[in-house]
C-alpha cells in the first residue's frame, strides 16, 4: 500500500498575497525505485507536528509594496513518516480559524468573523489532506494534497526542502524538521474581504494583493518508551507496573490499577505510557487490557479511542479499530490522528 504525504500546511492559504512574488527554481524531477512499504509498518509509528515549535506563516502584499505578515499559533497535525521511504508520506493538518495571529487584534477578529474573509463561524477550520509527493533532487521533495479553506477544496502543492535526520530530543524522544513554501491565490477560495480590496490603484496595483506567501517550519516528533522506560526511576509507577505485568500478568496488574484509582493514586498518563509501551513490547492483548481499563477509569479522556484503535491494528482487528476512530471523530471531527489511521484503514481495504 503506498502512503502520501502531502503538502503539509496547505491549509494556510490564508488572506491574500503579493502579485510579484518570486517564484522558487524548481528542481529536476528525479525518478525513484522506493520499494512498497507494508501498511503494518506504520500502525502506532505516527509523528505528532508539534504546534509549540512549528511556525505556520503567511505574508501578503498591503497597497501593492509594504508586507502584512502573520501566523497561526495552534493546529493538530499527524503523519506517518519514513526517513527511507520519503514517497510514502502521509500527513493530515487542521488549523482552527481562530488562531489567526496578525499582531493587531481588531484585524485578527475581522479575519475570523466576516463572511467576506475567512468566515469562522461556517468554516471555522483550515483541512489539509495529503494526496501525493513527488520526490525531487539533493532530497527535496513537492507536496501535494487538497486544502479546504472557506468551505472551498482545492489541489495544492508545497515546495519542501531536505527533512533534517532523526533525532533525539532532551526527553528521548524521535524528531524530525520539514520547511516548505507556497504561494496561493486568496480569491479562489473567496477570501475577499470586499471589494475595497479588490480596486486597482494609481500604479496598477490591487489594494491588497491576491496572492499569498506561505512559509512552513514543523516540528515533528514521536515517543521512544523504551528510552522512557531505561531511564525511569526504579520506583515511578509506570516502570513498577510494566514490571509488574512481566513478573505476576496483567490480570493481578490490572487489580492494583484498580486500587491506586480508588485511592487516586493513578493518572491516566501513566496508563498511556504503560498501554504504549506494551504496544512497543509487542505485548498487544495486555496494551489493550490496559486502555480499556483507561477507557473505564477516565472516560472524558478521548485519547484512549485513538490508542485503542492503534492497538487493535496491531492486532489486525480492522473493524474495531475503525469503529473507535469513527466514535473519536464524531466527538472531534478534526482529529488528525483518528483522521489519519482512519484513511489508513480505507486505503488498506483496497488492496
């Protein structure tokens, strides 16, 4: 099965843009021979875009010269990513139309609210769907995917250079960098704002350009537990459980979360570390033991629906995974990891 990743952040096509922006050189096309990636690979492999180290940014053209920049300060984005498999990456992104950053708070809630602009009220999110990579040369790569913006989809693509080597990050953790540009075209998808903005000027100029810059650094990063388990203390609860459960089984284990929970003792973060550890441990009838219990404990926690999900992947129970991914998405329509594994699991039925 072949995943893509798409143009990430398309979906921030945001206001308008310059009419004389510069286009990037575009590199030779470079043919690739990457083998198919088996879909198993994937499942619980997933990269979170971390929204408080990323920049989404745009930059538009204000009377024909002088530039409005602007960025959006939260969205959720999930991919799966494969540093030798560049091809089959695959990204979703939703950016909530609130978090519109421009530096003047009058102009942000214009933004938001006026049906002329970005109409939030009806569309109050920016959807990013990836649909294609073409890989390009020295590691570069396109982007392509389809952007909905004001209720309007559309194909785009983004420019990406070279990701950065994996990494590790102070806490253990995989990481990994993408940046990209864009250039979009406000007026297809009716991000007008009246038409004041629209005449033309003494110089031949529009009032404010149709064309926008969009810039992209992300952030990406995906837990190691088995880091996280070396180098935890011999008596933090987490590693005295997964301990526990190698030594008298998940049944009598699963009687002690009982009781710390009684005494609330036990935080559902513990529970997610010990459910996905066991998922790396390849022990994924005792993961799923555990994030039920989760499910039981705290039931307002919507993450245990993903990390159900992913476990019944793993244990290629299709039906029930889908079934909590669509629970998740009826609750949070622009969850990406549930949006991610759900088209994981519509591609996989296809082949």
């Amino acid at each position: 099965m072949k995943l893509h990743f798409g143009t990430i952040i398309c979906a921030l096509s945001l206001i308008a843009c310059q009419e004389n922006v510069e286009e990037l050189p575009v590199p030779e096309l470079v043919e690739t021979t990457y083998e198919q990636v088996e879909w198993k690979s994937f499942i619980g492999q997933d990269w979170l875009i971390d929204d408080q180290h990323s920049y989404v940014g745009f930059k538009i053209k204000y009377f024909g010269f002088s530039p409005v920049r602007g960025r959006f300060d939260s969205f959720d984005g999930t991919l799966f990513y494969n540093s030798d498999y560049l091809s089959q990456l695959s990204v979703r992104v939703s950016i909530p139309v609130t978090s519109i950053n421009t530096g003047q708070e009058r102009r942000d809630q214009d933004l938001i609210n006026e049906e002329s602009w970005f109409n939030g009220i009806e569309h109050p999110f920016l959807d990013f769907e990836s649909k294609e990579v073409i890989i390009r040369g020295d590691g570069r790569f396109d982007l392509v995917g389809e952007l909905q913006m004001n209720g309007i989809r559309l194909i785009d693509t983004i420019a990406f250079a070279k990701p950065t080597p994996i990494t590790k990050d102070w806490a253990g953790n995989d990481q990994v960098d993408f940046s990209g540009k864009l250039t979009l075209n406000r007026q297809d998808y009716k991000v007008r704002g009246g038409d004041f903005w629209s005449t033309i000027m003494e110089n031949g100029l529009t009032q404010l350009s149709d064309l926008v810059e969009i810039e992209l650094d992300m952030h990406c990063r995906r837990a190691d537990y088995n880091i996280r388990y070396a180098d935890a203390l011999e008596d933090d609860l987490d590693k005295v459980l997964l301990d526990q459960i190698d030594t008298e089984g998940i049944d009598e284990t699963l009687r002690r979360m009982a009781m710390l929970f009684s005494y609330q003792e036990l935080s559902s973060g513990v529970m997610n570390t010990v459910g996905n550890t066991l998922n790396v441990r390849g022990k994924h009838e005792e993961a799923l033991a555990v994030f039920r219990k989760k499910q039981e404990f705290f039931p307002l926690k919507h993450t245990t629906l993903n990390q159900l999900g992913i476990t019944y992947l793993l244990l290629d129970r299709r039906e029930e995974a889908s079934r909590c991914f669509k629970d998740l998405l009826e609750e949070q329509p622009t969850n990406s990891r549930a949006m991610q594994y759900q088209s994981l699991i519509n591609q996989m039925a296809l082949d």
